[in-house]
C-alpha cells in the first residue's frame, strides 16, 4: 500500500503483512486508533507501536512536515 491521506493530520504511509507506518501530528493514542480503525489487521491484536527492544527507533521526524513524525507498527 501506498500512502494513504486519511485526512489533514494523519497519513497511512504503508502498511503490510506484519507493520505499518503512518505520518501523523496527532496524540500517539490518537493515531494507533485511527490506524487499526482504518486498515484494522484481521487478528485480535491490532496494530501497536512497535517495540525498540532492537534498539531500531519507532518514530522520527516527518521530511515534509516539520509538524508530523512518522511512527512504524506491528501486529
């Protein structure tokens, strides 16, 4: 999937089998709503902001709006 405006503040920039990322300016509660209610997963789990147990960072700052970060997910 490509990127996907929901709508002014929030962006599905991908999703996949098992992540998504979105770009979004809103409260991170907010946009994990918005994203399992607009490409829900198919299992029971849903979508969550993905761990740093890797030390890879879940988020960073959007390259084309200095308003919104980019946040990955998995399921």
């Amino acid at each position: 999937m490509t990127k996907q405006k929901v709508d002014g503040d929030f962006y599905i920039l991908n999703v996949g089998l098992i992540g998504a990322v979105i770009c979004t300016s809103l409260p991170i509660e907010e946009a994990t709503s918005r994203l399992n209610s607009q490409s829900p997963t198919g299992i029971s789990s849903g979508w969550r902001l993905s761990d740093e147990e890797d030390e890879s960072p879940n988020h960073a700052p959007c390259p084309d709006n200095a308003n919104n970060t980019h946040y990955a997910f998995n399921c």
